[in-house]
C-alpha cells in the first residue's frame, strides 16, 4: 500500500488524512461481522472489550477535537458523552451490550467531523503548538489518535485470535 497525501488538503495534512483513512479502513474489515457477545467478551478482569477499544478510539478522537478546531478543552457536557471510555474508566464495563453499527457510527460521525473541519486548515496550522495543550503541535495531536487506533488496532487482533473470534 503506497500512502499519498489526500488531494483535498495541504500535503501534511493530507499525509495525516491517508494515514486515518487507511487505519480505518483496517480497522472496519477486522471488526466486521462482528456480534455483541463478540465485541462484549473479556478476556480477564483487567482486560476490555473490542467495544470499549472502539468506543475509545472514537472517543480519543472526539477529545482532540476540541483543542484542534474550537480553540478550547472538553466541556464537562461533551466529556459525559466518551468519559467511559477515557483510560482511566476503561475497565468499568460501562460499554456494553451494543451492536457493531453502534460503535461504527460512533467512529463514523467523530471521523467525519475531523475531515470536514481539517478542509479549514492549512500545513502551517498542523505544526503551530496548541495554546492549550501547549507541549504539543496540532500534528502530533492528529498524529497521536492515529497512533492510538493503531495501538488498539493489535489488542482486537489479539482478542480475537487468542479468543478465535
């Protein structure tokens, strides 16, 4: 697979595009099919479902959107929506019992509105440092959710070959 820059952005921006598309296009062909007893099952009491990986992959990206394109942190509404799937409530097992289509919906929506709104944007942007995560740059924190779903794109493979799902 060549990854070339997206034609609708500025070259790094649309590096960053491919690289997205890309993770999510792997991502939905290895969770596809998938059933709620599939995408609910633990492998131990420290471990997370598929669902919660994806709930927190769409969750990683709604929280960078914020800093990226509305020049603010989460508000307390917004963080209600994802907060289970921060890490530090993971293993609550709060996320459950849902079809795939719910967790692909999910990803659906946060992915489109990070690709409407990267269109406003130029490659001096991506490197300018966020004013509020100010140790990092707008690449690093696209770059970083990418990261992130491919981190927890090995754990799903890992559930399901060591759970031959």
């Amino acid at each position: 697979m060549i990854l070339l820059p997206s034609k609708e952005y500025d070259i790094h921006i649309g590096m960053l595009v491919s690289q997205m598309n890309h993770t999510r296009d792997v991502t939905l062909r290895i969770v596809k099919n998938l059933t709620p007893k599939e995408l609910d099952f633990y492998v131990d009491d420290k471990s997370n479902s598929i669902g919660m990986l994806l709930f927190h992959i769409a969750g990683s990206e709604f929280y960078y959107q914020r800093p990226l394109f509305y020049d603010r942190l989460i508000n307390a509404q917004e963080e209600e929506r994802h907060k289970d799937a921060a890490p530090e409530y993971m293993n609550t097992r709060k996320i459950h019992s849902n079809d795939l289509e719910y967790y692909l919906s999910e990803l659906y929506e946060v992915r489109q509105h990070t690709l409407e709104n990267l269109k406003n944007y130029d490659d001096n942007w991506v490197f300018t440092r966020n004013q509020h995560i100010p140790i990092l740059n707008n690449y690093y924190m696209i770059k970083h959710f990418v990261d992130d779903e491919i981190s927890h794109l090995g754990q799903i493979k890992w559930i399901m070959k060591r759970c031959q799902i």
